[in-house]
C-alpha cells in the first residue's frame, strides 16, 4: 500500500519535473520579454526532430549529435528572433504574444512539410531499463532528466538573479524604453531569451521522447506544462522546481487512486483545474512578482 | 469522271463509317458519372494521402477499363481536400453537393462522420468510407456506411480468437486515451462486450495522453492487475509508450494488439525495428497486406503491373483499393438495376440495402456486407484477419475471424 502509493508520488514528481524543465522555456522567455510564448511546445518538436536527424538521420553518434543539436537550437532561436521579434522592440506585449500564435502555427506546418506526420523512432539517449526499489519503480530517463531540471534551474536563477546579463535581461522585460535609455540592449535580451528558450525546449525534448517516437503530436508537452508555469508565477524559475513537483504529484496520485474509480482520466484534468484556480486566487502564481504601480 | 465520283463517294461513306463508328463508341462510354472523394493533403494525413489517393486511382482506373467499359459508364473522382478537419468538411460540403450532387461520397474518416452525418440523410448523398465505424455513430438509417465494423467489435473478435488460443479466459488491459471520443469509444465498446463475456475480463483501463512521457509505471499496474493482452487502437506513439514499458518490466509475454492504422509495420518502424513486435497482433477486417492474402495480393499484383499502381503493399494500399473496391461494386450493381442515367444517391444506398456485395467480387479485401437500416454496418457475417510478426517477419496468424455480435454501449 505504502509502496503503490510512494510510486505514484515519486513517477509523479519526475514527470513534473519533466514539465518544470519544459515550462523554464516559457520562463526564460518571459523573463526576458514579458512575452507568454504559446509556441513553446512546437519549440520541443523543433529540438526534438534536430536530433532525431542528427542521430538517426545523419548517423552521428549521440555524444557528438547532442550539444550540436544545442548549437542548431540556439541557432532556430536566434533566427526565430530575427525575424520575428526584432522589429517588435517597443510595440506592445499584445502584438508579440499574437506572433508567438502565429509561430506556432508556422513552425507546425513547417514540420509536417519537412519531416512528415509519420510516427519516427527517437534515439534512446538514456537506459530503458527502470530502477526497482522496492515497490517503486523509477525510469531512468526521468531520474536524469529530474537531475537535470533542478541543475538548469539552480544555473538559470543564479544567471538572472546573480549576473550583470541576466539583470539586463529582466530589466529589458521590464520596460523596453526604460531599458534603451539606459544603454541596454533590449534586441540582444531578447535574443539570448529565446536562443536559451529553444536549448531548453531541446532537452526537454530528448528526456521527454529518449527511446520513445516522435511526431508533431509532441507538442502536447508545451500545453502540459502551461499549469507548472503559472502555478509558480512567470517569473520565478526556481518555483517551476516545487510546482512541478506539486503538480506531478496531485497527478500521479489522480491517476493511481481517482481514474480507477471515476473511469476517466482526471490526472490530465486537474492539473488545469488547479490552474484555473490560482489565476482566481493568486494570479501572480506562488513566487510570480508582485507588482507595486505608484500612481 | 464517273471514276472520280465513285473514289469521292467511297471516301465519303468511309468518313461517314468512321464517323458513325466513333459517335457510337463515344456514345457507348459517355455516361460519366463523378465522385466526391475526401483526401487530406494538408493535414496530420497529409504524408500518406499520396498513397491512399494514389491506390484509389489505380483501382478506378481498373474498373473504367474492364466493367464500366463494358458498361458504357466512366466514373471519375474529382478530389475535395477536407484536411481531415470537421470544420473544413462541412464547409466545403455544401459547395460539393451544388457542383457534383454525387451519387456517393468516398469518405475519408471520423471528421467526415462528425460533419455530414446529420445532413446526408436530407442530402440523399451516401459516404461510403474505408474505416471500422464507431459506437456513437451507430444509428439506424444510416447514410455513412462502414465496410467494417467499430473498433471494438474488431478488438472484441481478435480477444475472443485469443482466448481460444489461449484455451481459457483472457484478462485484457485497454489502453487509450480522452483526447478524442473516438478513442474513448473503443474502449467502451470492448468494456460492453467483456460485460457480457465469460472468456473476457478487463484488468484495467489505462487513458493517457496521444504522445505520453512514460507509461511504465501505468503499465506495471494493469499488469499487477493481472493484464495477458493490451488493445491499443490509438496511435503508433502510445504502441511505443507500451511497448517501452513492457520492455522495461521485462513482460515480453504480453502482446499488444493494434489495429490497421497503428499497425504492426508502422509501430515496429516508430521503434526502431519490427522485431520489437515479435509475438505482437494487428486485427482488423480488411486484407492482411502480406502475400499469403492470396486473391487481395493477386489483385493489387495485376493493378501494379498494368496500371502501374507505385504504392507499396501495405495497409495503406490495402485500405485505398479495398475502399473502392466497396464502392464500385455498390454502384455496378445500381447501373444494372436502375441504368446508368438513374445512378443517385438514394439508388445506390438502396443497392447497398438490399443488396449483397460479396468477399469475393472484392477480392477478399473485405468480408461479405450486408447492410441493413440498423447501423452504418453490416451487423452480420463480418470477420477480421490477424496480422503478426512471427520470426521477424510479417505474417497472417488468423483469417476470417467472426466478429461478435455486441449491444450497442
């Protein structure tokens, strides 16, 4: 009893740290931009379809197709900034959010023109084989890729909070005019936002996808997500650690006790609901901002 | 002179043999009669419609050339890209019927289902479609006809064929999803039948996401529960999610079952290799696109080799000819019960009510349909074919497998 139920928590608690490391994403973006990206799950297939063709298009073993991937990422990043948010500097959050819209339908259709809506195998980067403790059982891929989340998130809060970059960053979001006159460069911000918004997105996708399939369909991940990321407030990247955690817990425990007797999938459902909630009660989420306007 | 005259006359008669000879041979084949056919070139179909459309082509062609010659009839399908989306489905419909008012529809999947069905009926246009049907569409005076039954009566028919292998009651772990009722409804239907039956338990039903993280511990659990089979009719990605998770359990004993559209060969490939499916079942009632479906492979040989059919043999080519196949019978036997000039809607529907269309005039791509006003099916005398990988390779484990009779759930 006690094993089942401490396998529901722990799974639960590394499939949302799962989504804690593909809601920094958003983050990340919103850190540095004040610009909520809906494409965030199409920014997941990107990552993820790089290396599938590296690794199993291209033949290059994984240790060197990886931080390529990471390199052609941040490249997708970068371009995607240039083309799309550059000019924006100065317009309206609206506008930008409206683009990233836009972006997602983009980026979808460009997948389905270039690689197909065939299901492809993904490269298995991490041991299939689970460790058993006990009762527990426990995939590798989402132990490592638990490890991981809270690494990138510890690095990324001491890179906002604690370098002279990242303050620039957020001051950039802050108010872009404010920012120029003060001889930041809010392009180059934003910039490095989404170029570490699509690396992210890409390691979100090799520990999502690690010996599993591909397809379009993997940006279902990006939406999944969302509730983490408002649950800890848009800004705050070391909450995204304990919201994912609270939020694949509430999950795991709704699928292993309520499912069985409800027969349907509530797991899926009150992540959202919970979401819903907070936005009633706390827009700000548990460790967003609170912002004081003098009037 | 009078020489001349007569080269003149002869040269003349002989236009006019000609020409009589051509009026009466265009005569002959120039009762057209156009199609509506639903494809999905810009949508989540987009990369395999080329296949689908390109094996309907080919098996039109083929009947242009053998009965509608005969016949006088030429049929032509003019192609509507609905982009396997309701809403572009009912849109363009109304546009369709105006131009065409087609005496049948080749329909595509559930979009066309959720879009027309409650216009057909007013419409008189019947679809003829190249699926299983579903529980939520199984009304009575149907103008959506599937040559097959729902999924879960497929999955019920391979469960009771299991169980007989098995020699002993089967317990069954259905995996699924809420993403789309159609999902939801195969696991209804087979729920419905396990009711029922004393050779089938459910273990435990698993609904997840199209594209899950990892299902292992899930699986784990209706394994505990005493799991020997998974139906999984959803998608190729939640076959791999399974089959990853079994493979983690070290539960290769188990086998999955899927269905033709997350078959075998596409799950094996999204897995890296079709051996992973050794052991593994696809049930569904069309052909079994491997050789040893003798009169389907010979068929689709001739249309390869005369026609030049450049679709591989697979499910996909399966589907395309076999839908049809269905379709063209439907109207053949319209044309010599009511003429070429009274082929309607209305009329081919009648055909298709009180008429049988056999396995063989298909080529045993279906089974035998008789369909009646109670559903879009035939709810007698159909069977499926079972699919399998034994050695590695592809192979027919079962044929002509009766498919149970279910209430409707």
């Amino acid at each position: 009893m006690i094993g089942e139920f401490l396998d529901y928590a722990i799974n639960g608690a590394l499939i949302g740290l799962l989504y804690a490391l593909v809601a920094m994403g958003f983050v990340v973006i919103y850190r540095a931009s004040k610009v909520f990206n809906f494409a965030q799950g199409e920014l997941v297939v990107v990552g993820g379809f790089i290396v599938w063709w590296l690794t199993l298009g291209m033949g290059l073993p994984w240790y060197f197709a990886i931080p390529l991937a990471f390199l052609l990422a941040a490249i997708v990043g970068y371009v995607i900034e240039r083309l799309f948010f550059s000019k924006l500097v100065g317009e309206s959050v609206f506008s930008m959010v409206m683009v990233t819209i836009g972006l997602l339908i983009l980026i979808r259709g460009i997948v389905l023109v270039v690689f197909g809506a065939q299901v492809r195998p993904f490269p298995t980067i991490f041991p299939l084989k689970p460790i058993i403790i006990g009762d527990v059982l426990i995939p590798q891929s989402l132990l490592y890729g638990g490890i991981l989340a809270v690494i990138i998130a510890l690095a990324l809060s001491w890179f906002f909070n604690q370098t002279r970059t990242g303050l620039k960053m957020t001051a950039s979001a802050e108010d872009h005019q404010v920012a120029l006159s003060m001889g930041i460069s809010v392009r180059m911000s934003i910039a490095a936002a989404w170029v570490m918004g699509s690396v992210i997105s890409t390691i979100g996708a090799i520990i999502f996808l690690s010996g599993k399939s591909l397809t379009f369909l993997a940006s279902e991940i990006g939406f999944i997500a969302l509730p983490v990321a408002l649950l800890a407030g848009l800004e705050s990247i070391g909450g995204l650690i304990l919201a994912g955690i609270i939020m694949g817990v509430v999950q795991g425990l709704a699928e292993g006790y309520l499912d069985p007797i409800v027969g349907g999938s509530v797991g899926s459902i009150l992540p959202f609901f919970i979401m819903v909630f907070i936005l009633f009660v706390r827009p700000t989420g548990l460790f967003g901002w609170k912002t004081i306007e003098r009037v | 002179m009078k020489e001349k005259m007569n080269i003149r006359r002869l040269v003349i008669s002989a236009m006019a043999g000609v020409a009589l000879a051509a009026g009466s041979t265009a005569a002959k084949a120039e009762k057209t009669i156009t199609l509506a056919a639903f494809a999905d070139y810009t949508g989540p179909y987009a990369d395999i419609m080329p296949l689908l459309q390109g094996s309907r082509d080919k098996a039109v062609e083929w009947w242009n050339d053998t009965v509608g010659k005969e016949m006088g009839v030429s049929l032509k399908l003019k192609i509507y890209d609905t982009r396997y989306d309701t809403a572009q489905t009912a849109s363009l419909w109304p546009g369709i019927k105006s131009e065409l008012n087609p005496p049948a529809i080749f329909g595509l999947g559930g979009p066309d289902v959720a879009a027309l069905q409650q216009r057909l009926p007013d419409d008189k246009v019947p679809s003829l479609m190249g699926t299983a049907a579903y529980g939520f569409a199984w009304k009575e005076n149907p103008w959506i006809l599937n040559p097959r039954a729902t999924y879960a009566h497929e999955a019920s028919a391979f469960l009771q064929w299991y169980a007989k292998q098995k020699g002993g009651a089967v317990k069954v772990g259905l995996v699924g999803s809420e993403a789309s009722p159609a999902y939801v409804d195969m696991i209804k239907g087979v729920e419905a039948f396990a009711e029922k039956s004393s050779d089938i338990e459910v273990a435990g039903v698993l609904l997840t996401t199209v594209q899950p993280a990892d299902l292992t511990s899930q699986v784990r659990r209706l394994v505990k529960k005493g799991a020997e089979v998974m139906i999984i009719q959803t998608n190729t990605s939640m076959v791999v999610a399974v089959k990853r998770a079994l493979q983690a359990l070290g539960r290769s004993d188990i086998p999955v079952m899927t269905s033709s559209h997350n078959g075998l060969p596409a799950s094996g490939r999204a897995l890296g290799d079709v051996k992973q499916m050794e052991g593994d079942f696809e049930a569904y009632g069309m052909a079994i696109p491997s050789p040893e479906s003798v009169d389907a492979y010979n068929f689709y040989t001739m249309l390869k080799d005369k026609y030049g059919l450049n679709v591989p043999w697979n499910v996909l080519s399966v589907q395309g000819i076999a839908q049809t196949l269905f379709t063209v019978k439907a109207l053949e036997k319209t044309i010599k019960r009511v003429g070429a000039d009274n082929v309607t809607g209305e009329e081919v529907r009648k055909t298709l009510m009180t008429e049988k269309i056999t396995s063989e005039e298909m080529y045993g791509f279906y089974s035998s349909l008789s369909f009646n006003e109670g559903g879009p099916f035939p709810t007698e005398g159909m069977s499926i074919n079972i699919g399998t990988i034994k050695d590695g390779k592809y192979a027919v484990a079962a044929t002509g497998i009766p498919v149970p009779a279910i209430e409707k759930w």
